[in-house]
C-alpha cells in the first residue's frame, strides 16, 4: 500500500493527459512520474529519511510528493512564510534529509550536514531523465507518507503524521478514479504546506483531472486564471473566496467563468454573508463545503451542492440554517459528539467533536497516537450535530474562555459584536483574570472613520448575551492578525493586550 | 488457495497484468482468482495459462465486489483475467457521485 500507486495508475490509463499546469509550464501524467522517479533516486542515493519542500505552489510539489512515496521516506512541506529562524529549527527536526526550495527561500536556512538542497529548477528538469526501471514500492500501509508541521497558532508547531494507509483510504474513499472528464481542470490555491495542498494533489491525481497551480492567492489573478485555464472546479478557503466576493462587488462585475462547475471552501469559517453573496454571483455553480483536519487527511463532512441549494431557497429555519453547517460525515468516517467526561451527547447539544476511520490518523510526531480506545480523534473542535447528523462547529476548545468554571465561546460574542454598523472586524480572547480565572477581552476593528465608545460595545453584548459574556476590555486596531490562510491569530490578540494593559476593573 | 485479505491488501495476477488492492474484507480466508489461477502477492513469481473461461477481464480503477459487497476490491492496473472469489465472479460495483470536495 503506498500513495504512489495513485500516480502510476493515472500515467499507465493517460500517459499524455496534462497532469499539471503553472504558469506556462505543464506536466503530463508521464512526465509527473518520471521526473518523481528520478527524484526519488536522488533522494534514495542521499540516505534521506524526509524529503522536504520550501517554496511556493510549483510543480515540484506534486513531484515531490510522489517521489517521497517512491523512495519510500516522508515528504515534508514547509511553510515559506516562516522566519530563517523558525525553518532552521524544523530542518533540525526532520534530518537528515533533501530539501527542495525555490529560488527566493535557496537563502533562507542554514546549511548542515545531512541536508542536501535542491533547487528548484533542479527539480523541474528531471521530467527529462531516462526512467530505467520503475522502482519496487514500499508496501508497508503503516509507512509514514507526508509529515506536516501544523500552523502552531497556540504555541510551537506539532508534526503531524500521514501514513500510506490514511492517505489511501482518504484518497479511495471519497474519489473515483478517472472521475475527470480530459477538458476538466482544478484550480489550487492553498499553498502545498497546508493539508488541503497535499489532498488536492492526490484526489486531482487519481481523478485525473488537470491542476492549474498558482503561485500565491489574489482574486484577480485567480479570476483571470481560471478563465485562461478553463477551470471547471476550485477550492478556495473562506478568505479566498470572502476576497473574490468583494473583488466582485467592489467592481461591479459578474465573474464570467463559463467553464466553472463547482467551488469547494473549508479551512475556516465561513460567514453566512459570503456565501450567501458568493451563491448569487457565481449562480448556477456547484458549491461544497468541506470540513476537515491535517489529523484526519483532510475532509471528513461534507455540505454538498444540491443541499447548499435547499438551504438557501428553503422557509424552514432548520433547513436554512445548513448553511451555516460543515454537511455531514462522508460515508468514509464517522462523527461524535461528546461532552466533557467523554459520553456521547444526543442531536443539538454542544460539546466536542469526535472522528473515527481509516484515514483518522491522529496522531503527532513525538507525543504519539491521540487516538482513544475505541479509534476515535478528539478534533479540539467544539460543535453540535442536529437530528439529521448535521455537524455545526462553534469555534476550537483551546478557544473556550472558561470565567468561574463557565464556559464563554468567543464566536457568540463576535459574532454580536459584528452586528453593530461600525464593527468591521472582531476577535475575542481570554485574559488572566485573578478573581475569575480568566475574563473576557475583545479585540475590534471599526469601519473606516466611524467611532465607538468601549461603553457602546460592553452594552451591546450585555443586552444580548448576559453580563458574563461582556468583553472587560476592548483593544481598538487598524486591522486583526491573521495567517495567510485566515486563521485569526488569538495568541497575538492576546499578547497585544497584556502588552497595553487594556485592562479595566472587573464587571 | 485461501488467504486472509484486509484493507490494503495488494495481489497480482499469475496469468495476465491484473494488479488489485483489497478496499475492504470481512473477517476470514478466501480464495481469490483471477484468470482461472490463484492470485499471487506483489512479490510473488508465478506462471501459467490463462483461462480462456475466465478472460472477462479486469479494468484499471474499477471496485470489483461481492454479492453483499462485503469484500471490494479495486484495479490497480488492468488485465486480460477475471476475478473470481470463493468460486463467483466479482461483479464491477457502480462508482459513486460524489462531489469534489479538495
């Protein structure tokens, strides 16, 4: 069992199939694997035991992906926007090992000893080496395939481990092979750090479908790229698409993408207006969302096309409402939901989220399975399911402010913060608090030349929530810190207002 | 020759290309055959004739399964055999629609 069974399978049925485009450069399935081949050979002859990435989406991702599976080591990306310092200590980590990078990162680590480094081009040239004989692939399903540093917005990145085994099952059961029609293309856009780079690769692969590759994310460019490539499907994370909304709106212009079929999103929430706006715009595309963890290899519920339609047309709350959802389980895994103590909670109650099946690995480089006895992964995220097995996420249990052994979500007090007209964005956090604990704080931006008291805001939640939930203190800021992919970075915000010492007397 | 099959499983064939990976497999021993003769492990050497009987033959990417679909099996690469279990032929099991989620 090996995931490089996927691309052979798609270079024996479509040798001549464009694999892959970026820019003006292109890939057949043949040349995707001779070039993976090649480079596995150099990786095997340099004893590595990882084969790292440090660069932008090219197509020496997808080669390198493959040719870790071939040379039968674990393929690590790295994510390009972290500090010299930061790749440095990951390196250390993973050595010895062979590290691909682009010509802007060639600078931006250390060498030491067990580190080879090829550059890029390196890479893309090996489409042209002679394939001799295939290489015997490693069978063993437990073989760890990807290795992938999670974003560490709570604190140092853990690894997270993929074995042959989940990706596989991922990969079989949620894709048919060959699935693509040949004119079909998907645009990727997620950077190949992030585990929905990773998936786009092998579902894109073994459905044979063509991936346009873009380098870094900007809603024209995708625009005009999708129409020069004649996209039929695109997976965009919730600011990516917020982006190509208001590109849209802000233009006044339709998107007119004649050959776009279906947008899968996921990564992050969603909000209501934007997909809502998004629907409109690009009327009569095929929306899904996908909800999925780096620990779970990628999706694992699924609000597909036909129900995002229900949702929005629908009178019913409860059928509307959907839309706000991550759908349901795909047929390939299961969902929990459980409480504190760890007991299964019946249909709209709030706990914590639960998955379970083969492609679940769950489990981290050093502190080993987080699986429980019976199989199951405790995503850290909070969530409820309704009676239909709809799966509704409230925001990450690390995220809990818990005020006197109350537990506050900070999504329902954004989310009423958002309400008032001159809020534009709003993030809220727990602060040290010594009589409570921790206590709530907020983190708002306002829109352009608005005002408001701190007094307005604190009145507002408490009008609508209770008095538990009103922020003691407001941090006003031009903007909010995000990552690149839109996760909101709490551990700032929280460090921001230790720092100014926004802190008010207890209410 | 009955073998225990599990998720993962990779068998070829000993008379023709056929290469598979078990999906799924209930618990127990089967006998698995493709193109008249028992199928072989990747690593496996072996020979023989293919059975003009059972040359239905096998396509790359389709799930083969049981009546009760307890035992799915896919194509990895394509051949000219048929694949027999337990002495019944496996049946293609229609591919699913789903929507494309990555």
């Amino acid at each position: 069992m090996n995931i490089a069974m996927i691309l052979d399978m798609a270079a024996d049925s479509f040798p001549e199939r464009t694999a892959l485009q970026c820019g003006d450069d292109r890939f057949s399935y043949s040349e995707l694997r001779v070039a993976a081949r090649a480079l596995a050979r150099h990786v095997r002859a340099a004893g590595a035991a990882h084969l790292a990435l440090l660069d932008v989406n090219s197509p020496a991702a997808p080669i390198a992906i493959f040719a870790a599976a071939y040379a039968g080591v674990a393929y690590a990306p790295l994510n390009y926007r972290l500090t010299p310092e930061e790749i440095n200590e990951l390196v250390a980590r993973i050595a010895p090992a062979c590290i691909i990078a682009g010509p802007e990162h060639l600078a931006r680590f250390d060498g030491r000893d067990e580190l080879s480094v090829i550059a890029r081009d390196t890479v893309l040239a090996m489409r042209t080496a002679s394939d001799a004989e295939a290489p015997s692939l490693g069978e063993d399903p437990r073989a760890v395939a990807v290795l992938l540093f999670t974003s560490g917005t709570t604190g140092k990145p853990k690894a997270a481990i993929l074995r042959h085994e989940n990706l596989l099952s991922y990969i079989v059961g949620t894709v048919e092979f060959a699935a693509a029609d040949e004119q079909d293309a998907i645009a990727v856009a997620v950077p190949p750090y992030h585990i929905a780079g990773i998936s786009a690769v092998l579902s894109s692969t073994y459905a044979c479908r063509r991936m346009v590759q873009l380098e870094n994310f900007d809603a024209a460019a995708w625009l005009a790229a999708c129409r020069e490539h004649r996209v039929s499907n695109a997976f965009l994370v919730p600011t990516m698409l917020s982006r190509v909304v208001e590109y849209l709106l802000a233009a006044d212009a339709r998107p007119d993408l004649g050959s776009l079929r279906a947008i899968a999103y996921g990564g992050g929430k969603m909000p209501q207006s934007t997909i809502e706006s998004a629907m409109r715009l690009f009327d009569g595309v095929d929306f899904t969302n996908a909800y999925g963890l780096t620990e779970t290899s990628s999706t694992v519920a699924v609000l597909g096309p036909d129900e995002h339609r229900m949702a929005i047309t629908s009178e019913d709350p409860q059928v509307r409402r959907r839309l706000s959802s991550v759908g349901r389980a795909t047929g390939a895994v299961e969902i929990q939901v459980r409480d504190e103590a760890g007991v299964e909670l019946p249909p709209e109650s709030l706990g914590l989220v639960f998955v379970r099946g083969p492609q679940v690995s769950g489990e981290y480089d050093s502190l080993g399975s987080q699986l429980d006895s019976g199989g199951w992964f405790p995503t850290r995220d909070r969530g409820y399911l309704d009676a239909d097995g709809y799966l509704y996420l409230d925001g990450r249990a690390d995220d809990v402010i818990v005020r006197g052994g109350e537990n506050i979500s900070p999504g329902e007090i954004e989310d009423v913060l958002l309400t008032h007209p001159a809020v534009a964005d709003a993030a809220v956090v727990a602060i040290p608090d010594e009589q409570w604990g921790e206590a709530v704080a907020a983190a708002v931006v306002l829109k352009p030349g608005t005002r408001v008291a701190e007094q307005e805001l604190q009145d507002l939640v408490r009008e609508r929530l209770r008095s538990s939930r009103v922020p003691q203190a407001i941090l006003f800021k031009s903007e909010l810190p995000y990552n690149d992919l839109g996760k909101v970075l709490r551990r700032v915000i929280r460090q921001d207002i230790a720092r100014t010492g926004a802190l008010g007397a207890a209410i | 020759m009955a073998i225990t099959l599990k998720a993962g499983t990779r068998l070829k064939s000993a008379v023709c290309e056929t290469q598979v990976m078990v999906i799924k497999a209930a618990a127990g021993e089967y006998a698995v055959q493709c193109g008249g003769a028992a199928m072989l492990a990747p690593n496996e050497d072996g020979a023989g004739e293919l059975d003009p009987a059972q040359a239905g033959g096998t396509l790359i990417g389709k799930r083969y399964v049981n009546a009760d679909e307890s035992i799915e099996i896919l194509c990895t690469k394509g051949g000219k055999g048929s694949l027999v279990l337990d002495g019944v032929p496996l049946e293609v099991k229609q591919a699913k629609q789903l929507p494309s989620s990555d």
